[in-house]
C-alpha cells in the first residue's frame, strides 16, 4: 500500500481478531440444514463401524477357517466369511458415496449462505465506509476469506465425526482383540497430541498473513487492472512500477503459500514414521509375551491387531489435520465475521415511518442549522458544513454555487441521508429524515452525478436497474425525454448494445443522458444533479443541459452549479463558502439586477472589484458560474490546493487573456445577456448568414 508501513500493517494482521463465541457463532451456521446433519451423522456413525467389523472377521478367518485347531482348513465357513467381508465392503462404499453427498450439500449451502450473508451486509453499509475502505479489501473478504473457510464448512464436521467414531470402534475392538498389545500402541499418542497444537498456533499465524497478502495482491488488481487504472498507469508510462508492484506482494504472496505448506509437514512425517512402525513393535512384543510365556497370542489375534492397528492411522492422522486446519481457519472465520460484525452508522429508527406518511408536502426538503464533519475527519478541523439551513419546496429549482471544497456535494449527499448530520436536522416531506424509512427516502430521489456509473451490460439492462418491471415502451420514452433515443437507435444492436466496462463504449454526453434516461425511468419527485456537465464539452453540455431541464421539470431539484446555463434559470441560487451559506438569491438578484449585456453594471456582488485588465470586465469567480461557450477561450484545468485530500477535482483557471478569479469573488460577471443569445452561439457555434450555424 503507498503510503503505509506495510510490515507493521502485515504484523498488526497476523493477530487475528478476537471474536467472542467464534466457535459458537461457526456452529450456528450449521443451524438450518439440523435435518440433514442428523441424518449425515448416521451415514458417518454406520460407515465408521462398517471400517472395523472387517479387521474382527479376518481373526476368525485366520482362527477358525484358516488355521483351526483341528488342522483342517474349513472352507464352508472360509467362503461364508470372504463373502461376508466383501459385502462389507460394499455396504461401506455405498455408505460412503451417500455421506459425501450430504457433506458436500450442507457444506456448500453453508457456505454460499455466509457469501450471500456477507455481501448482504456489506449493501447495508453507509457510504462512508465503502470511501475510507479499498475496493481490493472488501473483494478479498468476501472471496479469499470465505473460499479458504470452505474446505472446513464442506468437510470438517463429518471429518471429525467420522474419525472420531472410527479411533473409538478401532480401539474398542484392539482391546477385544488384547489389552496389552493395546497399551504398547496407545503410549505414542500423549507427544503427538501436544507438538500438533504448537504447530497449529503457527498455521494459524501463517494463514492469517497469508490472507492479508491474498487482500493486497487483490487490491492492486483492482486498482491497476480497471479501465481507469489503465489508461492512468498508460498516461504516465507506469506500467513497469506497476508490475513491480504487483511482483512484489506476488513474492511475499509465494512465500508465504510455501510457508503454509511446508508447516507441519515434518509433524506428520513423524506421525507417519511412528505409527508406520506400529506393528514391527506389535510382533516384537508378541513374540517376547509368547517367548516368556506371558500368555497365549494367536496368529488371528496378531494379524487382526495390526490391520485395525493400521486402520487407525488414517482417522488418527485425519483428525490431527483437522485440528491444524480448524487452528488455521479460526483467523479467517475472525476476518469474516469482523466484518459481519460491523455497524451502519445509518439504521431505520424502531419506529420510521414511510415518506407518504410524513407530514408535510412530497418533495419538500428543509435543512435547520446543519453541522457535518466527515467521520474520519478530526475533531480540530472546520466542518464541512456549519449552520447550513435553506428551504427547496416542491417544485422549485435550488442550485448551489462555490468553489471547490466548500460542501456542495455534501449537501447533496445529506438529502437522501446518505450521510448523517452531525448536528441540526435535514426534513425530507416535512419529516426529519432519521424518523423516515432510508429507503423509503431513496424511493422518492433520483441522483445524476458527474462520474456515470454503467454496468458491463446491454443499454436495456443499465435502463431497466431503475425500474426492473419497465416496458420497452417506457425504456423508449425515457430516452427520448433524455435527447439519447436517436443515438441508441442508429448503434447496429440498438437498445442491446454493450456499453463495456463503466460504460467506455459510449462517449461522456451519451453516457450521461443514459444516466438521466436511468433517473426519468425512476421517476422521482426529487433530483439531484451533482455537477452533471462539468466534465463535458460545450456542444454535449448543452444537449445535456436540455435533457437535464426536461428532467426536472415539475420535480424539486437540487443541483451543483458548474456552468451557467445550468442556474441561470434556477428559483434560488446558494453561495457556499467553507460550508456556510452566504448569499442567495436568483441570479439577476445576485448580480443585482444588472440589464447590461456586457456585464459592466454594479451588482452587489462585483461592486468594487477591480477590472479584468484583458476585456475590461470585473473579475469573476473561476467554477461558480461561467459566461456561455464561445465569449471567452475554454479554460484549462490545474490542481485547487484547497481541494487536495478531498477527493475533488480541481478548479478551472482561465486561460490567458480572460478573466482571472479573485481571492474571495463568489459568482461570474455574465449578464442576462446569455438567456438572450442565440441558442447556436451557446452551443458554442457561431451564427452564419440567416442564422444558420457553422462551426466556431
């Protein structure tokens, strides 16, 4: 991660995180398949006694068929019991392959529940967490973690069952065969039991850094990979740091794979050699019992002994692994059920009610006196918004003005509660929106932002998450209210294009009238526009500009100023300045009412400030407001210090020869000279002879 001291972020994470009632909280996710537990428990119960008859039969082979004390091989009841045996052992394979049935269907249902689980909450989330946490990380929460728990879920449960009853059939049945054979197998055990838990603990360890390296290489993938990640890496030739990157963590990501692997490995050797050795001993200690004539072994005895003897190595060993990979999974059912254990900071009070229920009139929104401070921000810093309060009634066209950094967007992002006020209230309908239902309020809203977001899908489909249930017919109208119909319409698929990743087939005006052709689908009694056409050109401006009013029509709609034709018209313009509100007014207002088209008048909010020394105009503001395209040069964008560590972009600086923006000027000098101008010379088109267009 730039900027972070990875090694004690990597050594912070190797703790895992402390869980109260881990273990009980991974059993209740076993709660709603009780039934087919029950019934895999028997299948496990059965095959298991099933695996220890054979070893007790083949004693009677050798005792009584075989070997009998008469000297006479018995073949009747030799071939009764080689028959009875391989019935067994059908029995067991059919067993068998019906339990891991069952296993695998419960575990994987376990499984993709605590998927869907997680990825259920992690949508509950408020927005800000998703903006202080990397996309790599929650990805890598939500596939590393749950995919490396998924071996335990599908198989550990009828692992240990199964082993379980099987060591305790297998030693029952060594002691039927001889007590004292039995306790020489049985002294092995105590060290093994105790080198396995000390090499859990560092499993354990190793999984835990192992899984955070998996969420690093995931995050750089996510980062790099993207479209937007690759023409960054491509626009500043980066794409060998990035590699490197990426190699980097790939190498600590082997390392530490290698690392999980090769532990433990020298304990089950051990394990193997010892128990492997089993029986050499077993002879050994038979011959001296029969050599010192201790007692009578029979070679049945001898034989059935070591084969049980050998079947408890298997379920020995297999619950020892389950052991290290029980250890070794605790971190990351810890990582997973962190996150489940996370909190909205924004929840439905017990009581909410719905916006058609609130008081006051639909598409109302009031703010009284709202404070808001970031959650991360610290408590030294101003507020992003302080004392903040204006009315938009239903209907009414409210846009806010300023420059960047003052709290624009945060108003907006208030309205819908998609952050909550510090302080204050924000009425939505005449209801203070924590009483309302949030997504009752999200119902009612329909926001347009300056960053479009487009699934890798057809244009149908994008159109349809507005409104899952939409006709074609309602689709077509949608767009045709958005100036994009006539586009969709001359693509070769029409309406079931692909638009790519992020929407990168289509350019930024069609991307953004798909956008509004989204919210007008919806159809929603309030809108909001954060700076909808800043990012475009002057022609696709105005064709957006156009779909932009259709939409808000008769609807409330608060907009993020960024040009001036998108307030010249508004019922009331805010100026925001270090999130207070410090003038409003309609634009003639804010100007003072100034009728000079050229802009020379003595609005209160120009009065004193001194010319433009290049078109002898006062000075304006930079982004608040703008002249109309084509009266001065377009402006280029440079970095706004003020705006650095918040995420905007920065402020348009004129180019030379036009107006330069002064230390606390708030709005643009154009006049209503713009609403006068030739529709085409806002296009940024200049007027040929009898008012046709040309090209400017």
């Amino acid at each position: 991660m730039r900027g972070v001291d990875e090694a004690a972020l990597r050594r912070q994470n190797a703790e895992a995180p402390r869980v109260p009632d881990l273990g009980r909280r991974v059993v209740a996710l076993f709660r709603p398949y009780r039934g087919r537990i029950a019934v895999t428990a028997l299948l496990v119960v059965v095959g298991a006694a099933l695996g220890v008859v054979p070893p007790l039969v083949i004693q009677r082979v050798f005792d009584e068929a075989l070997f009998p004390p008469g000297g006479r091989v018995q073949l009747p009841l030799l071939a009764w019991l080689v028959g009875l045996m391989i019935g067994l052992y059908v029995l067991s394979a059919v067993v068998g392959v019906v339990q891991t049935w069952f296993t695998s269907n419960i575990g994987n249902r376990v499984t993709g529940d605590l998927r869907v689980r997680m990825f259920e909450h992690l949508q509950s989330m408020e927005l800000g967490f998703f903006t202080r946490t990397k996309t790599g990380v929650i990805q890598s929460r939500l596939q590393n973690d749950v995919g490396g728990v998924s071996g335990v879920l599908t198989s550990t449960f009828t692992s240990i069952l199964g082993n379980t009853v099987t060591v305790i059939a297998s030693l029952v049945a060594m002691v039927l065969i001889d007590w004292r054979l039995t306790l020489i197998a049985l002294v092995i055990m105590p060290p093994l039991v105790i080198v396995q838990r000390r090499v859990g603990q560092v499993r354990a360890r190793i999984a835990s850094e192992t899984q955070q390296s998996l969420s690093e290489l995931t995050a750089i993938t996510q980062e790099t990979l993207s479209v937007s990640g690759i023409l960054l890496s491509k626009s500043f030739n980066r794409q060998r740091t990035e590699s490197a990157r990426y190699a980097d963590e790939n190498r600590n990501q082997v390392r530490l794979q290698v690392r999980q692997a090769m532990s433990g490995q020298g304990f089950f050797a051990v394990v193997h050699v010892l128990m492997a050795s089993v029986p050499a001993v077993i002879y050994l200690v038979a011959g001296l019992i029969m050599a010192w004539d201790l007692g009578t072994i029979t070679a049945g005895a001898i034989v059935a002994f070591t084969t049980v003897q050998a079947r408890l190595l298997q379920p020995l060993t297999s619950l020892m692994r389950v052991a290290l990979e029980v250890q070794t999974s605790a971190a990351l059912f810890a990582r997973i059920f962190e996150y489940l254990d996370l909190r909205p900071a924004i929840t439905d009070a017990p009581d909410a009610i719905e916006v058609e229920d609130a008081p006051g009139p639909l598409g109302r929104i009031e703010f009284r006196d709202v404070v808001f401070r970031y959650p991360d921000a610290s408590g030294q810093t101003r507020p992003t918004l302080d004392g903040v309060s204006f009315v938009a009634e239903p209907g009414q066209q409210v846009a806010f003005v300023g420059p960047s950094g003052a709290g624009k967007t945060t108003v907006l992002y208030l309205t819908p509660r998609l952050y909550e006020a510090s302080d204050g209230a924000v009425l939505f309908a005449g209801a203070d929106v924590r009483r309302l239902r949030h997504e009752s309020i999200i119902d009612h809203v329909g926001i347009v932002s300056q960053e479009t977001y487009l699934f890798h899908a057809t244009i149908r489909d994008n159109l349809r998450y507005a409104k899952p249930d939409a006709t074609d017919a309602e689709i077509e109208q949608a767009c045709r209210q958005a100036n994009i119909h006539h586009i969709i319409a001359g693509f070769e698929q029409g309406y079931d294009t692909v638009v790519g990743e992020r929407g990168y087939r289509l350019s930024g005006g069609e991307k953004q009238r798909i956008a509004i052709a989204r919210v007008l689908l919806k159809d929603p009694p309030v809108l909001l526009l954060d700076e909808a056409t800043s990012a475009l050109d002057t022609v696709s401006e105005r064709i957006v500009q156009d779909a932009l009013e259709a939409a808000a029509r008769g609807r409330t709609t608060l907009t993020i100023a960024h040009r001036l034709s998108t307030v010249i018209d508004a019922d009331v313009i805010h100026v925001v300045e270090a999130g207070r509100i410090v003038e409003s007014g309609t634009h003639s207002e804010l100007l003072g009412g100034d009728p000079d088209p050229r802009g020379r008048g003595g609005g209160r909010l120009t009065r004193g400030r001194p010319r433009c020394r290049a078109t002898s105009r006062r000075r304006v503001s930079g982004p608040a407001l703008r002249p109309p395209a084509g009266r001065r040069r377009a402006p280029r964008r440079t970095p706004d210090p003020d705006a650095r560590g918040r995420g905007r972009p920065g402020a348009a600086r004129p180019s030379r020869g036009s107006c330069v923006r002064a230390p606390r000027a708030r709005l643009a000098a154009p006049r209503a000279a713009a609403r006068r101008a030739p529709r085409a010379s806002r296009r940024g088109m200049r007027v040929g002879p009898r008012g046709a267009p040309r090209p400017g």
